[in-house]
C-alpha cells in the first residue's frame, strides 16, 4: 500500500516506487478507481502491485 501526499501522480508514484514511470500502467490496474486523477490530495491509499522486471539497472555495464 502507498498513501499519498499532496500533489503526487501516478507518473510520479511508479518512479518513485518501481525506478521508472512506465510502470503507471500497473498503477493504474491496480487502483482502477483512481485511472483519471491527475493529482492527488494527501491521504489515499493505493494498491501497489508487485513488478518483476529482468532489466538490469543503470549503474550494471549491459556485458555483466
């Protein structure tokens, strides 16, 4: 669970949680009722789903 604060979107949320904001489809999946905020007030709490990725992260030289 994720409870936001003033002026968090869901671009901004999966960045913060998941390393990047392509992960907003997930967000948006998993909180359904909340697909067309655009900015959220402080205090909701949204489900977070659980992301596994095979990327490797940006400090990881791509031949390791």
């Amino acid at each position: 669970m994720y409870i936001t604060q003033q002026g968090d979107t869901l671009d901004n949320i999966a960045k913060k949680l998941f390393g990047s904001e392509k992960y907003i489809k997930e967000l948006i999946l998993a909180n359904p009722d909340y697909a067309s905020t655009v900015i959220f007030s402080n205090g909701i709490r949204l489900n977070i789903p659980v992301i596994t990725t095979t990327e490797q992260t940006a400090s990881t030289a791509p031949w390791r």
